[in-house]
C-alpha cells in the first residue's frame, strides 16, 4: 500500500525466527501472522503517524478496542489541528493590523496636521503645471523611504512628470476635455445659431468632423455639406463641366432652408470661391461668411488666376503636389486635379496629428478642373452686403502662402481678420480648438445696425 506502515508484534517476530512445521493437511502451524498496516493520517499541514495506535495483538477483543481508541484520537488529533490553525490565522491578523497601523503613523508624520494638503509626493502619471515647492524635509521623507522612486526631473518647459504608476481612483476629480478653455468661452448675442462649413478642393463633409464637435458642444446647429463629387457623393470628378455644377449641394441646401433664417457660412480652400458664388445667390439669408485660408476671389477673377500669383518657389511645390488627369485624351484640357498621396503631409498637414492624415490620405478625392478655372462673378449688391472675416494660417501653411493671404485681403477687404499662428493648411485638424474660439468670437459680433 501506498501510505501505509507494516507493524509486527514482538510474537510474530518471535514466531518468524522459528522454524515452520508442516501438518499433514500442509497448512503452517501458525494459523495466521497478525500483520497490521497502519495509514498514515494526513493532518492541516503535514502526514503525521498516529503515536496512539499500536500493533494489535492476536485477540479480536484487543483489535475491538484499538479501533474504538484510533477513531477517538484522530477527533482529537483534527480538534488540535482545527485550534493550532485558528490560532495562526488570528496571529497573522494581528501582524497584518501592526504593519497597518505602522504604515498609517508614518503616513501621518509626513503629512501636517490641520491641513487640506495633498501628500508631498504625485498621484498620478500626467503632465502637471508646477506648484509651490514643497519642504525639503517632505521631499527627503518621500525620497528615503520609498525605494524605487526617482526624483521627477524638471522639464525646460516649465512642467513636472510624475514618477508614479498609481492607477486612477473613482475619488479622483475628473477634468473634462477643454474645461478650463470652456470656462472662458461663453456663447451669448450671437444673431444666429446655425454654421454651415463648406470644404475645401479635394477634402469633403469628413474634415469638419472636431469643428463639428466643438460647435455643437457649444449649442450651435452645424451642417456640413459634400460637394459634387466630393466625400460620399458618387458622381465623377472628371464630368463636372462648371462650378454651379459643382456647388449644387450648397444650393441646394439654401433652398430648404426657411425665407427668415440666416447662417454663418464657413469655406475652407477653393471652398471659398464656392461660397462666394452662393453668396452671390442667397444674400439674404447669409447672416456672415468666413475664409479659412481660402480662395476670397475678386469679380471677374478665377481661382486658378488668384494662385498664379504666387511666388515660383510655390510653384514648383505645387507643381510636385498636383497630378492632371486627363479624361479626354491628354490632347484636350486636364478634366481634373489628384494629389501625390507620399506629400500630402508636407503640403497640407505638416503641423496635423498623424491619425488625421491618415484620414486625409483615403478620404480625399480629385479636384474638378473646370470649377478652378471658371471667373466668378459677383456683385456689390449681393455678395458686397454680407460682413466677411478671413482667417490666416501662418507661416506652416504651403498651399495658400501667407503672401498669398495678405494679397486677397488687400485687394478684398473684409471687416476683420484673424490669425491662426502654429497652423498648417488644415486648422481644423492642427488646431481644433482656436478656430474654434474664433468660429464662436465672429458668432458673437454685433451687427452694425445694433451698434
């Protein structure tokens, strides 16, 4: 047996030394060895042979009462264990609550009393603005006793990591994204509550998707439109003939609209020819309209006149960005306008998180040709009543060069400009959050009729 101890008692010893004799029937004259095993009684921890039971001698009546005594000592035996592991767990209870209350005094004499201050160390893993410099007793206290955590080191930019690792607790207070620009940025007189944001050459409805966001956080009615061949519409680039033909969404949508309701209008890019002709169409119910580095044209002039006057240095960029396609054979006109995907970064997006150029890189769609070289034309009338404002993007923007900007502003003045510094040509991907502001300062300014 596997657990099991053979015991022989002193006459069976005796008996095995004699020699055997053999009866006529053959059987042993020993009528049997009085052989017993006894197993060994596993206890809490360890197996443990039971030093009570000893071999039984060759009577039933012994064996009787050997069994009624093992079967009392194994109760005992399990009562013993039951205590000695009862009384353990109590004293590593008691041990547990020692280094508790231990670890609690020293907490305490670290912190000083009467006092809404924080613990002199970081909670938490995120970029902090610097505080007041703590103690220099707290700081060695911290520094001594916790092994394993290095001094934060100072940043030139004026801010302190956290070395710690602490997750974040339910008791932790949550700062919302944009609280403290929200806290500053209140929306009240302005004369409406509707934008429509218009994209620019290439991009579509998709590119809006923060300035979205942002405005309808702040209680405004957004809609974005996809222009003719442009985002989710299907049709192809390469068959749209003018630039009614490619602004019809834009039309369109005024046309739903109410006789008495305005919008702001917002164009980005060669949008903002696209704007100017609606316009032209519905001054009435235009309450403002505003140029992101876009295309501000004069009457009588076409966008692809308007950057011709860029410098050649610009030229030979563009000329590198820009691929014609020719859908009717390379002896006629370039039906429409692609881009080299591998420069879009640095055309467009050099200051843009890596995610939206991504987005950019599969969302973005030819640029009809004939739209860019059609004139446009507008009239003091219509287009002349409604209060402009333009938006620069600064010196990162290489598709409309700030040369370019200042040109359109002199020669088309609006009632103000803007400027976006640290922008690419794409703000509402580079900085979200300051066309933004300036979207919701433009809502805000009276009308001159009010003033």
């Amino acid at each position: 047996m596997g657990n099991s101890l053979r015991c022989i008692s002193q006459d069976q010893e005796q008996n095995q030394k004699k020699p055997t004799v053999v009866n006529g029937g053959g059987e042993s004259s020993n009528s049997e060895k009085h052989v017993r095993r006894l197993s060994l009684i596993p206890s809490f921890r360890r197996r443990t042979l039971l030093p009570s039971l000893s071999c039984a001698g060759s009577s039933t009546s012994g064996s009787s009462t050997s069994k009624k005594g093992g079967v009392k000592t194994k109760k005992k035996i399990r009562e013993r264990h039951h205590q000695e592991h009862h009384h353990h767990d109590n004293e590593k209870d008691s041990r547990i609550q020692e280094q508790t209350l231990a670890a609690t005094n020293v907490l305490f004499s670290q912190t000083p009393r009467n006092s809404n201050s924080a613990p002199p160390f970081r909670r938490s893993t995120s970029v902090v603005y610097p505080s007041s410099q703590p103690p220099p007793s707290a700081v060695a206290a911290v520094t001594g006793s916790v092994s394993g955590v290095l001094t934060p080191k100072k940043s030139t930019c004026g801010f302190v990591r956290s070395s710690s690792n602490r997750q974040r607790s339910s008791t932790d207070p949550v700062l919302k994204p944009n609280q403290l620009l929200d806290k500053e940025l209140k929306v009240e007189g302005a004369d409406t509550k509707r934008f429509v944001l218009v994209h620019g050459g290439g991009f579509g409805a998709w590119c809006w998707y923060k300035t979205i966001t942002l405005l309808e956080k702040h209680g405004f009615q957004v809609d974005a439109v996809d222009l003719t061949g442009s985002g989710v519409s299907s049709f192809d680039t390469n068959n749209i003939t003018s630039l009614a033909q490619y602004v019809k969404p834009l039309l369109h949508f005024f046309d739903t609209l109410k006789p008495t309701e305005k919008v702001i209008l917002v164009g980005h890019d060669f949008g903002g020819a696209c704007m100017s002709y609606a316009m032209e169409m519905f001054p009435s119910k235009i309450s403002k309209a505003v140029f992101i580095s876009a295309a501000m044209l004069a009457n009588g002039q076409s966008t692809l006149d308007l950057f011709n006057q860029q410098p050649e240095s610009s030229h030979d960029l563009m000329e590198q960005v820009h691929l014609f396609l020719y859908a009717n054979g390379k002896k006629s006109s370039p039906t429409a306008v692609d881009f080299d995907r591998s420069l879009l970064r640095d055309f467009f997006f050099n200051q843009s998180p890596p995610k939206d150029v991504a987005l950019a890189s599969v969302s973005m769609r030819p640029i009809p040709f004939a739209p860019v070289i059609e004139k446009l034309h507008v009239s003091e009338k219509n287009y002349g009543s409604i209060r402009r404002f333009y938006i620069k993007t600064m010196e990162d923007d290489y598709a409309v060069p700030v040369c370019l900007q200042d040109a359109m502003i002199k020669s088309n003045p609006p009632e103000q400009v803007f400027q976006l510094k640290g922008s690419d040509h794409a703000p509402f991907f580079s900085r979200p959050q300051s066309l933004n502001r300036i979207l919701v300062e433009i809502s805000q300014i009276p009308s001159k009729k009010s003033s």
